[in-house]
C-alpha cells in the first residue's frame, strides 16, 4: 500500500464514505425513533382518551418522523452508492456522477464531511489533476 497510488486512495475513501454513511444514517433512524415513537405514544394515549387533539398531535408528529428520516437518509444513502462505486467500478460514469454529487453534497459540513468532500474529489479526478501520478517512484540506489 503506497500513499501516492490511486487504488490506495479508491479503498480509503470508500471506507470513510461508507463510515459517513451509515453514522447519518443512525442518526436518521434515531429521529424517526424519537419523533415516531414519540407521535405513537401521543397519539394512543389520545386515542384511548378520545382526544381529538393529541391524536393530531401524534399524527403530525408521525408525518414529521417519517418525512425528516427519509429527507436526512437520502443523501447519505448516495455516500453508500460512490463506494460501491469507488471499489468496484472505479471509472464508470455513474460512479462519478454519484461520487461527485456525494462530495457536492457533503462539503457545506465543516469538518469532516469537508475534508471526505475534497478527499473524494481528488480520487475521482485523480488522473486529471496535474502533479499527481499513480507510478511508484523508486529513489535510485
């Protein structure tokens, strides 16, 4: 494994987007628990109660749940995708286009989805960058 070789970068950054990933993803599913949870509660007591309010209340919280984790999940779900991408077809269209929609989307969060932002541009136009080769370089002996 040499730090100036692409496939090295390809297999890290893969690893730190599926990493990303899934830590937003729990954390969508943690407010889909919270916020679901917390609506069904709301809303049976309601219900058991025949108050009309806070089986509303408990719907809206319901809808909130359900409309906020997909929103949230969505977008990681797309870091998922460019590894995928990134290990098995690493000059694929589709892998660049995801890949580079992920890191788009990933680097207005300061810090690491920033640095995971930048890092998963520089693999994706690795080849294109000036300076940079994927040939080892061997100091004569």
């Amino acid at each position: 494994m040499h730090w100036h070789e692409r496939q090295t970068h390809l297999r890290l950054n893969a690893a730190f987007n599926i990493a990303y990933g899934l830590f937003n993803l729990f954390g969508a599913l943690t407010l889909f628990l919270l916020f679901g949870g917390l609506g069904a509660l709301v809303g049976a007591i309601g219900l058991t109660t025949l108050a009309l309010p806070a089986v509303l209340v408990g719907v809206l919280f319901v809808m909130v749940a359900v409309l906020g984790a997909i929103s949230i999940s969505l977008p990681f779900l797309l870091n998922l995708v460019a590894a995928y991408g990134l290990v098995e077809a690493p000059n694929a269209v589709w892998t660049v286009v995801a890949s580079v929609i992920a890191a788009a989307l990933m680097l207005p969060v300061f810090p690491l989805g920033t640095l995971l932002g930048a890092h998963t541009l520089l693999v994706v136009f690795w080849d294109a960058l000036p300076g940079l080769t994927s040939r080892v370089r061997r100091l004569p002996a």
